[in-house]
C-alpha cells in the first residue's frame, strides 16, 4: 500500500476513535500501513472508551476465548510503556469475587478455568474473605475467589499513546466528523460520506463501539450489538476503608467496587438501551445504595462525588465480532467489546491489522471462529 496520502482520500478509513479504533490504527501503522484515516464524531475516548470502570483483569473472563485475549493483551500492556513510550497506568489492585450459595458452583467453575490458564487463583471462605476486606459483611456469603494479578488501567493514556505512535507514522485523525454513510458501488466500499465531506477508500474498519449497527445498516447489514447501559458511581475521600482494598465483585448482587482516588468507585447495572445517551444513574442510585450499605455498612457515611453511564456494546455470545465483513467487500468490523474492550485492546487492533496485511489473523489463527459469520451460519458459539 503507498504511503503518499491526499487530503479526501486513504488506504483505510476507520470509524471510532475509541481504544479500539485507536489501537486499530497504531498496529496498522506499525505493519507499515499509515495512509489512515481515524474518524471521531467527538471526542478521542468521548464513548464508551472513557466512561469504564478501567480494570485489566483476567479474572473477569467467563470463557476460554475471553482469558486468551485478555492473556495476550495482558503482556502487551506490561510491555506497553517500551513499545509506546508512555505508561499504560497500570496499578495492580487484586480482584475479589464474592458468592452466596447460589453462586458457589459458578465461582468454582470459573476458578477451575482461570487455573487451566495458569492464572493464580485463590478460593476463600466468608473468613478468609473478611482477612481481604475486613470492612465487607460476609454472613450471607459461601464463597470467594481472589486473583492477585488484576488492576487498573488509564485508558485516556492508552488511546493518546497509540494515536502517537500512529501519527508519526502518517495517520490521520479527524476529530468532530461525523460519518454519516458508505458509499458503495458494485458490492465494494469506495468511501465514507462525512460531515466534511466524501472521504474515498477502499477499506472500511467499523470500530463505532455502540454506534456499530448505525454503520452496518448504512451497508444493509444487521450487527448483532446489544447495548447494556451501566452506571458509575464516585464517592467523595473516603478514608474508613484504606485505599490499598482490592476490587470487589459482587456477584450475586450485581455490582462492583474498587478504590478510586481518596474515594470508591462503585459499578452497576445491565440495562438494555436504544438511545446512547441516556443518564440511568438515578434510576438505579436506591438499588445501588441497599446493597452497597448492605455489603460494606460502613458506606451509609460516603457521599456520592459523581456519576455517569457507559453503555458496554455486547453480542449475543458474549465475544467480539472482528474481521471482514462476507459483503461488501472492504468494510471490516472491529467491535461488540462488551465489558472487556479496554482490557483486550492490544488484541484487538493486532488481529484487525493482521487482517488487513495479511488476509488473516495471526497472533491467533483459530480467531476466523470471531468473524461475523458465526451469527450467519446458525453457528451460535466459536468454542
Ligand atoms: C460502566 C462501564 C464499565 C466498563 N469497565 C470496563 C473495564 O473495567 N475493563 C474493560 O476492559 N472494559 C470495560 N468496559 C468496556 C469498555 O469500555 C468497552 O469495551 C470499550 O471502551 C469499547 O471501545 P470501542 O472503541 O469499541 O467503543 P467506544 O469507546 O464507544 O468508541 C467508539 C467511538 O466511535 C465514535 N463514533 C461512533 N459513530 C461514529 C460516526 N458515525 N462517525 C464518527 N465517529 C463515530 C464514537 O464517538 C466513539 O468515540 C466498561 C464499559 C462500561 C460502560
């Protein structure tokens, strides 16, 4: 692919500066292909990119697919600062799952398959977790599972990071453009109508995040997202529980927490919406407060500093859409992240990279089983 790029035209257009699009674009650049173009309506991050809780954990993972992504993804991120040149921001914070006896099975499980992938895990009982979390009420729990690698990341260094990177090497990033359309001849992609404007390509990355079935239907294709709205809470300095706590995860009851600052941040709700700007944060605050102060009493006393709604873009088997789309030819999908889209960045661009490169994905080949056709087949799981 050349190199000389024209203000209206490129080899690659990607829609979404995200982490995904953002990590698209640098490992495309870094296998020598920069005459791109990244398209953001907004903000660099202003999706769903920069409103998560922003946790690396392998102990979130529920299925083989989820912990070899997130796995690969986790040595790249320790290697992140070499490769980049800044910090990724990781602190290591330790993950705590907590269940009663309804859930004791599952955690057993799923402890079960964090060892088969080498991830040191813990199982606990209700006093084993109390030496965890001395603060947490643990009568009506059965069950806990403790993983000492997992922690917090700075997505807003991650995206910059490698839109840099990316950058240097001739991308370029469009901020407040709008896509509005494809413009398609003869079943192939020959550009992108924007609020500036027809761009001309022939390669199209979809990597909208929630927005993703918006660009699908503009090529008459239905993208299996299913957005879930979920709400963060940030309390103010909250020095009663120490800031070196792990992050809980709540299982049963539905939500997390983690230190945040001098304060916590507390995680909830799977709320399924049409519209992407919705603010659900009062509609679940009375459930967020019954069982927050049941879990942790000492919470009665935090106040609530802010708040906001992310929506996580989810498939219906719980695992990425990524690759080519069977038609049109040139329009390829980078997306359904989920819960999981900044852990298993560094992933997700390689593959997406390698198949535009390469015609195939490398760093894993089995990941043809993530391609959108598994939802056309009546092939219902990549297992
Ligand atoms: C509350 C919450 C907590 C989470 N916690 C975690 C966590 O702890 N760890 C983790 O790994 N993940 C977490 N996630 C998930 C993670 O945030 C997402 O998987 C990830 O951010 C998805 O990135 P993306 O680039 O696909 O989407 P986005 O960040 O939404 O990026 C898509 C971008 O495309 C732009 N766009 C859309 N349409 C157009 C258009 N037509 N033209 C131009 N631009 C367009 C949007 O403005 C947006 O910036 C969480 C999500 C939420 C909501």
């Amino acid at each position: 692919m050349t190199k000389h790029t024209t203000p209206n035209t490129a080899d690659v257009i990607i829609i979404g500066a995200g982490v995904i699009g953002c990590s698209t674009a640098y490992h495309l650049a870094r296998l020598g292909i920069s005459d791109v173009i990244v398209l953001e309506q907004e903000e660099v991050g202003s999706g769903t990119s920069g409103k998560s809780a922003a946790m690396l954990s392998p102990h979130s993972c529920d299925d083989d697919w989820s912990l070899r992504l997130v796995r690969h993804s986790w040595t790249r991120y320790m290697e992140f600062e070499d490769e980049i040149g800044v910090p990724c921001g990781f602190r290591r914070t330790g993950w705590l799952s907590i269940a009663d006896a309804a859930g004791a099975q599952e955690m057993e499980r799923k402890t079960g398959l964090l060892k088969r992938h080498s991830v040191p895990v813990e199982l606990l009982s209700p006093d084993d977790i109390r030496r965890y979390y001395p603060e947490m009420r643990t009568e009506d729990l059965a069950i806990g599972a403790y993983t000492s690698e997992d922690g917090t990341l700075d997505p807003h260094s991650i995206m910059w990071g490698y839109l840099a990177r990316a950058r240097e090497r001739g991308v370029r990033l469009l901020r407040g453009v709008r896509a509005m359309g494809l413009r398609l001849r003869q079943g192939r992609v020959e550009g992108v109508e924007t609020t500036a404007g027809l761009l001309t390509t022939r390669l199209v990355v979809n990597a909208a995040g929630p927005w993703a079935p918006e660009v699908g239907r503009w090529a008459g294709i239905d993208i299996p997202i299913l957005n879930r709205a979920r709400c963060i809470w940030v309390t103010g300095p909250f020095p009663l529980i120490p800031s070196d706590r792990p992050f809980v995860d709540d299982v049963g009851r539905g939500w997390y927490f983690r230190p945040e600052g001098p304060g916590l941040l507390i995680g909830m709700g799977v709320v399924p919406v049409n519209q992407l700007d919705v603010d659900i944060s009062r509609q679940l605050l009375p459930e967020m407060i019954e069982v927050a102060t049941h879990r942790v009493p000492l919470l009665e006393q935090a106040s609530i500093l802010t708040s906001w709604t992310g929506i996580r873009p989810l498939t219906p088997d719980g695992l990425p859409i990524i690759g080519p789309m069977p038609s049109p030819e040139g329009l390829l999908l980078n997306v359904g992240w989920g819960g999981m889209g900044l852990m298993q960045a560094p992933v997700a661009g390689q593959l997406l990279a390698e198949y535009i490169a390469f015609g195939r994905p490398m760093a894993f080949e089995d990941a043809i089983a993530l391609e959108i056709r598994r939802f056309c087949d009546g092939q219902n799981s990549p297992d």
